[in-house]
C-alpha cells in the first residue's frame, strides 16, 4: 500500500502486532489514512494512582498529531509518555462460536512524550489543523481566535515517529472450520456512520441558507474509507 | 432523572467536572444509560514508561463492567488502576468563532482496580454481558465457549464504584454574544451511527434466511438515545 518514502513506522515490542486476524499496516501512510477517516481520538494521561483516558479532537500533519490540552495538561508530568488512540468500528463479525466472535476496525496506537506548544505561530497552525479536520472551511467563515481566546487555549503536540496501525476488515473466519457443520448463518453486520442534514441554532437570521461548506456533508460518511 | 434509590457516581476530586458546556449527571442510571449506548471502550492501561489505550469491546451490569483481557492484562500490575472510557459522539457544534466550536458527545470514564475473571460461572456469565451487548441474541444461537476456549479467554472485571458522566447536547452558546451580529450560520451537525443489512459470510448454506436478531437490526440506530 504504501506510495510514499516515509520511514515506517517503529517497531518498538509494544506495537508489534499480537492479536488474531489483525493486520499490522507498517506504513506511514496507514497511520495517516486512519487519522484523516476519524476524528476523535482517546488520550491516555497518566496519573498518579494510574491513568486517565480523556476523548478529545485532534488535527494533524505528516509528522506531529494535536489535540486540546486542557485536561490532560492539567497532569503533565515531566517526561511521562501518552498514548492517543484513533478508533474507528466499521462493523460487527458475527461467528459460528462465540468464542470467534470479533469486530472490524481500523485503530491507529501513537505514543509519545506530549509537547506544550507555546509558540504563537505554531498554536495558531496547529488549532488551525484541529479546526479544519472536523469542520472543513469553518476557519475562514468564522471568527478567528483572538489573543485571549489563543491564550486560554493549551494545546498539546505528539511527534507521530512511534505508532501502530492495526485494521481488520474480514468476515468470520470459521467458514472451513468443523463449526461450518452448524449450518448456522455467519457474516458482517457492518456500520455505516453519517453526517445528518445541518440544525440551524435559534437565534440565526431567518431564512438564511446554510453555507455550502457545511451544507455539503449532510449523507456523507464521517469514517469514509 | 434518578429513577433509582441506588447511590450517586462517586465525587471525588478527578470525576468532578470541570469542562464548560459539559452537563454533569451524578446519577448511577446515567452511567448505565451511556453504557447502553455505547459498544466499545477505550481501556487505559498503566504501563511501565506511561500508559497505553486499547479499544476493547465491553459488557455490563449494574455493578461491574467486563472488558476482555488479552493485551491489556499482559501488563496488569498488582494494585494499579486502569480508566475504562466509553464515549459515543452525536453530532458536531458549529458556532460564530472558532473557540466556541465543540462536539456532542455522552462519555462515561470508570476508574477502577482491575480484578481477573477466574470463577468459571462469573467468567461465562460475564463473557455472556458481553456478547449479548455487542450482538444480542448469538449466545443462544451460537456454539457456546468450549471449556478450552474459556481456559484461552482471559476476562477483567471493573467496578463501577468510581465513575463519572458528561453529556453534551446543546447547539451554540453565542447566540446572545457579540459574535451574533457576524450574522453567520451557526448550528449543530448531528451524526448518524446505524447498523447496515448484514451480509454473508461466502460459506453458509446458500438461499439460507438470516435469523430475526441479527436481520431485525438493519437500519437502527447504533448508539441510541
């Protein structure tokens, strides 16, 4: 799959592959394929008793990951080490046996010491990737940030150099299996997760038409493949 | 809301909220209620250099949260308390500026010590809490776990003793801001998360009817209200 020159990603002993019917996708250009189809990620914070797993927005480039840091930097130890997991469910593997029961996912694993961005330029770049990865267009239509808003915004930057990308995408696997013999039904009852039509807030000038930017996505999928 | 003489979530000092626009819900049918909703969880499992996040598929009932064990009790350290997340997100807030920007969503974190599952009736009991959330209706249907399997399968029990729950539901909070005279649009952008026609594995018996449990979820809501 891979079309790029990037590294692949590392292969520390955690991110080596160990479950059953998972494929590890060693590309870098997984990893981003995976970013660009979700949307919320789950930051794992550690803690003093043990961890915190907060969900959270994030935007992205080739080479760092940015999410809202506001609870989560709350906590930031020095030199202690996050993981942001994307995960996105495409559908349920419906088996002959409970026991192969399993479900069809693309998940990308990062983890990596988080940096506060205080640079101006590179916060106002990095919401600026936030923003545009959930509401495409949002940030030319709208207000931009002011200083004070920018100020009370902490945002947090993880380098994308170690992750895993695991999908499953396959039907139930006990088709040839003694099982078979069951004469049960199997097969995928697959997810299919949509943007709805746009609701106007209330206090919107009457009649206004909705800007295309946003109107557009209503019946579009928010995990395309 | 509380229908229940069962006692509120816990407050201690982490679950007490602390985010804007986010509505705290103390009681325990509130956890249950996103429980119900949701169908995979984020686990964050302490690990030697930080933590690690792992999606995980989860059953329940009004005391205890099962979660399957594999990768997450490779590294169960005596005493230390994982933080099992299930969030469900229904749509997106598109205000007037870029700060007042955010996401619906109904999340439930639990915080607990987990407990291997080694009781055989527990472990089938709760292994049952599982798939019949994911896929009601296959545990009967299906080939139950041989005792080999069940050897094979490794189960953790969480209490729900320490948990918080935030939902968020609202449009915009800037309708009656100085950011109304833009005279932009502003609104909601639900998602829409519901379950496809199944469809077949390639082995089964051809012309075979798929059973009224599995063929009865096409086209509900995965996540309902």
């Amino acid at each position: 799959m891979a079309e790029t020159a990037a590294p692949g990603l590392s292969g520390t002993p955690r991110t080596r592959l160990n479950r059953l019917r998972e494929e590890g996708r060693a590309e870098r250009s997984d990893l981003q394929a995976v970013l660009r189809a979700g949307f919320i990620a789950h930051l794992g914070v550690p803690a003093a008793a043990g961890v915190m797993v907060v969900p959270t927005v994030y935007g992205f480039d080739d080479r760092t990951v940015y999410v809202h840091g506001s609870v989560a930097s709350q906590s930031l130890a020095a030199g202690a080490e996050y993981c942001l997991t994307v995960t996105i469910v495409d559908g349920l593997v419906l088996a002959r046996s409970v026991f192969e029961h399993s479900v069809n996912y693309r998940c990308a694993m990062i983890y990596a010491v988080p940096r506060i961005v205080d640079d101006a330029d590179e916060k106002l770049a990095g919401l600026r990737l936030v923003s545009e990865h959930l509401a495409p267009g949002q940030w030319d239509y709208v207000r931009p940030p002011s200083r004070k808003e920018l100020a009370a915004t902490r945002l947090l930057a993880l380098s994308l150099d170690e992750a895993s990308v695991k999908i499953s995408d396959a039907g139930p696997s006990d088709g040839d299996s003694p099982d078979a013999a069951l004469g049960l039904w199997a097969g995928q009852l697959p997810l299919d997760t949509r943007w709805l039509p746009p609701v106007p807030d209330a206090g919107i000038p009457a009649g206004m038409a909705v800007p295309a930017h946003i109107a557009g996505r209503a019946g579009q999928p928010a995990h395309p493949a």
